[in-house]
C-alpha cells in the first residue's frame, strides 16, 4: 500500500489504482469492467452466499469472490476469462435450479437480475432433471409486502437490510438446503416503517409491492425522475406511469434495474 492508502492492481490486463480496502467488484468498476453480483451491495455487510462475482487472481490457485477479496498492491486479477466464464455458468445453473420459469406472470420480469444474468453469464441449458421444489407463493409479509419464497434466491440482502439499516432485525432463514425460505419473525408481518425498501433492494421478483403488484408490465409504463412529495426531505424517486396514472414510484438508485430510460421530467 503507498502512503497515500492506495493500491495499485491489474483487472482484465489493465492497471488501476483504487483505495486500500476496496473489493474487487468496486475496483473492477473502474477498469469498466463488470463483475455480476447478487448478495452484494456496498452498503451492507458482506454476505458472499450467491457466489456468482468469482473472479481469478492469479496464482491464488481457486477462484475467488470479488465482493470479499480486497485488491492488493501487484495482484492480477480476470473477471472473464475461459475459467470464470465456465464457473458463472455453473453458478447461474445452480441458482435458478428450483427457480420457477414464471418470468410471464412476475412482476420484476424486465428489470430482473436473474433474466439479466441468465442471458449475460448463463449456457441457457441445465443438467438437472429432477422436479423443481416447490415453495409457497404469494405470503402476505403485511399490508405492503407480498413474498413468493420460490423465487427467492436467499441472497440475504432483506435480511441484512432489515437488521443493519433498518434495526428491526424481523425478517431470517428458516429450514436447510432446498427447503430453506425466509420467515418473519413474530406474528410473520413486518413492522419496520423502512419495509417497502427491501422490495427495491431484491435483485430478483421475490419481494413485490401490494399496492403495484399485477398492474402493468414494465415495458408498458413511461418512468420520469421527480421528487418525493410525501415529507420535507424531497428524496429522489423515479415515478412509474401508464395511461397518464401513476403507479408506482421507487427510490432513484433503482434505476440501473429498469428497463426504460427516463422520458421527461415530471
Ligand atoms: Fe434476496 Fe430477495 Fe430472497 Fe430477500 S427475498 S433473500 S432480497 S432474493
């Protein structure tokens, strides 16, 4: 590390230098290079369970996961190469083994990080020929929550939201193996008045709003930038219409998932 806490690295053959303690998936950013990823985001603590971000450095024998190795000083780092590519593959494969093929009926189908990921890093065939598990749909987490548990990837991100942001600590893993699902705690409905942020935090359909649940598909609704109107902190959202009405509106970090550029400001 300099004595400016920087260090200097390699990715995909080009030299970057980054901030001592930043990952992988951060410092491939900055080479333009994108590393797929599902559990992780920046502001929360590493989970590293989707595996899905490996990457190769060589010389350190396995593969390993962008979001929880650091880039050091003289590290040659691949994010597609031969090797990755093939352990993404087998990745995607194993994610979407008991995931449900209801794109045609799933409310984050065009903004969906499994549909994206499936094209980008996926073969597009699968080696399992068993029946998939079968999970329950359509669980009530509230009055504004609806959780389909086969569509879950247990990436952990509404988990650790909830308990690292949120500090209501409601919502963990219950049963092992195929049979794992999420649970809330208690009575099984949410209570933190942060809840309706975990649906825009889930990479895949598993969390839907009630109140858009059903009502438009994406590619059908226009999407502008605005400010919300609900208090005096006038955060940035990105309002959802069709047919001249509103029908939704999500926070503005959302908006590297939609499907749609942004057409006027309203
Ligand atoms: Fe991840 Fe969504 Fe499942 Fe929560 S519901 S663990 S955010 S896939």
């Amino acid at each position: 590390m300099s004595d400016n806490g920087t260090v200097t690295l390699t990715i995909d053959g080009q030299e970057v230098t980054v901030p001592a303690g930043v990952n992988l998936i951060e410092a491939a950013q900055q080479v333009g290079s994108e590393v797929p990823h599902y559990c992780y985001h920046p502001r929360l603590e590493v989970a590293g369970n989707c595996r899905v971000c490996l990457v190769e450095v060589e010389g350190w024998g396995k593969l390993q996961i962008g979001c929880n190795t650091m880039a050091a000083d003289g590290m040659v780092v691949n994010t597609a190469n031969e090797r990755v590519n093939e352990a993404r593959e087998w990745i995607m494969e194993l994610l979407l083994v008991n995931h449900p093929l209801d794109c045609t009926i799933c409310d984050q189908a065009g903004e969906c990080k499994l549909q994206e990921y499936a094209v980008d890093h996926g073969s597009g065939v699968t080696e399992f020929d068993f029946e998939k598990a079968k999970k329950p749909k359509n669980i009530s987490w509230g009055d504004k929550v609806v959780f389909d548990s086969e569509r879950c990837i247990l990436c952990t991100r509404c988990v650790r939201f909830l308990d690292e942001i949120a500090g209501t600590d409601e919502v963990s893993i219950d049963k092992r193996g195929e049979k794992s699902t999420l649970i809330v705690k208690g009575d099984g409905k949410l209570t933190s008045p942060y809840q309706m942020n975990i649906i825009d935090l889930c990479p895949v359909g598993a969390l839907t709003s009630r109140d858009f649940r059903f009502k438009s598909r994406l590619w059908f609704m226009r999407f502008a930038d605005t400010v919300c109107t609900s208090c005096a902190r006038g955060c940035n959202v990105v309002a959802g219409s069709r047919n001249e009405r509103l029908l939704r509106m999500v926070p503005v970090s959302y908006t590297h998932l939609r499907a749609h550029e942004t057409q006027e400001v309203i």
